[in-house]
C-alpha cells in the first residue's frame, strides 16, 4: 500500500483528502508538524517518514494580507514548494501541489487553458506562479493542479471558515450583503477536488497519467454575487443582496476579473471532469444542516 503524506491535515482540502484516500496508507500532518517553511524540519520529517506521495496543501491565503507581507507570503508560497520539490528528488516521492486562478490577470473571456499566459496582478498571484513554476522546474515527479474559489465543510484555516460561511452568517444578521458581480470564476467544493486527487493517485500508480500541470475545477462559472444568491436561494434566506463592483469593494489586492479554468488536460488523460458547481453546493449546504438545501 503507497504512502501518502499529507501536509496541512487539518484544513478544508486536508480534512476532505483524509476521507478519500481510503486506498493508500495516510500521515496528515499539521502546521506545527511540518511547516513548509522550515527546510530543516521538512527534511528531517519526511526522511524519516520515507513517502511515496506527498500532498502539499500548504498556502498563504489572505490576499489582501499578502501585499503587506509579501515575504511571508513567497516564503509559503514558493520557497516552500521549492524546498519540497528538492526533498522529492532526493527521496524519490510524488510531490501533489496546488496552485490558483489568480496567476491570470483576467482579461479572457473564454476559459484559460493551462498553455495560456500567466500574468498576475497581485503579490498572492505572483507567489503562487513563482511556486508552481519552481515544483515543475526542479520536481521531476509532480502534479501540479491549478483550481478556483474552494470551500469545504472544515473550513479554509486562517479566514475563520470560507465564503459560503460567511455569506449564510451576513445572510443571518439582517443586514444588507453587497458582494463583487464583476469577477467571474468556479466555485469548487474541496470534497470533489479531494477525489479528484484520490482517482489522479490510483491513475498514477498504474502508470496512466503523465506528470504535469493541470486545472482542476468544479464545472460551469459565475460571478461571486451570483455565487452568493445561489448559497441564500437553496439555503431559503430571504436576504437584501445587491451587486457592486471590484472597485467598490475597496479590497487592497486587484483580482482577475475572469479566472475561469478549461479542463481539457484533465479530460485528456482519462480523468473524469467535476459535477456542475451548483451541484456540489447542494450537498455542502445539507452537509452543514442549512435550512432549506
């Protein structure tokens, strides 16, 4: 039975990847187990450990916090996997590494295929594509998977929970909710992703997938305030919800107005693509007892 290393065991991802990969002998580790920015720990833990496939869940998410800290930010974000992918050569283990919409700047209109020109215009986007681009560079054994707007039943660590929380919390106070209309993306339930993963391992192992970058998302698209309508709908909120613009927002970092991701990569290696994101959002809303779902 291969070994699976997962780091970051206790976030949204981490929590939903434990309940899947059934098929494989599973550590998750925490934070305080192996933090991706101490190289010395990372070495001495997965040496003595000795995985076959390593999950990098790891990131430094708060994007409008990251273009205070950009040090912290890069340190998680690509040092971080650069230092994971050296281990990965040197112990000879898979390295699964996740990266994000926001390496597009969002003037597409069509969804990016993974050939398409990265340009991000943030200093979270920027991290996220120095660290993809070093785990492809120095990693010979990765999978690199590109994905959008996530949200799981454990929550995502460090934001107190994920959007769909917080707009059935706003939704609960009374008061009026105004949310972006003008950015476009997938929302992707980590639930689905975290399988995903689990049928790339098992394609892996067979020898039926070939080592590359790929986008993985939930299917289908919409804008944030529709996103946030469609959670207030199915949960049976009767909620005073209007739509601005980015700019309105006042939110630090600049985000893509458009990120949706193609799947064709991941189709094109036998890998089934994700159920509709309304879908997806169903269960989740059922899964934490919201009224109405």
């Amino acid at each position: 039975m291969r070994h699976v290393v997962i780091i970051g065991t206790n976030g949204q991802l981490g929590t939903d990847l434990r309940a899947v990969l059934g098929g494989f002998r599973v550590a998750g580790l925490t934070h305080g187990e192996l933090d991706v920015t101490d190289p010395q720990q990372a070495r001495s833990v997965l040496t003595d450990l000795r995985p076959d496939v390593v999950i990098n869940t790891s990131a430094y998410h708060k994007v409008d916090i990251c273009e205070d800290e950009p040090a912290m930010c890069f340190a998680v974000n690509a040092t971080g996997p650069y230092d994971l992918s050296r281990l990965s050569r040197e112990l000879g283990f898979t390295l699964v590494h996740f990266s994000s919409d926001y390496v597009f700047e969002g003037s597409a209109r069509s969804p990016y295929r993974e050939d398409d020109a990265a340009n991000p215009i943030s200093v979270y986007g920027v991290s996220k594509l120095a660290g993809e681009r070093l785990v492809r560079t120095f990693c010979p054994r990765h999978f690199v998977l590109r994905t959008t707007g996530l949200y799981g039943v454990a929550g995502a660590s460090g934001k107190g929970g994920n959007f769909v929380e917080t707009m059935i919390r706003l939704g609960k106070s009374g008061n009026p909710v105004r949310v972006v209309d003008d950015q476009v993306m997938t929302p992707t339930a980590t639930a689905d992703l975290a399988a995903a993963v689990a049928a790339l391992l098992e394609r892996e192992e067979r020898g039926e997938v070939p080592y590359a970058l790929y986008h993985v998302t939930s299917a289908g698209q919409c804008s944030w305030y529709e996103f946030a309508r469609t959670i207030f709908d199915l949960s049976g909120m009767s909620v005073d919800l209007s739509p601005i613009t980015s700019a309105e927002s006042g939110s630090k970092a600049r985000r893509p107005a458009y990120s949706v991701l193609d799947h064709g990569r991941w189709t094109g290696a036998g890998l089934r693509e994700l159920r509709p994101w309304r879908e997806a959002l169903v269960d989740y809303l059922r899964a934490k007892g919201h009224a109405g779902a």
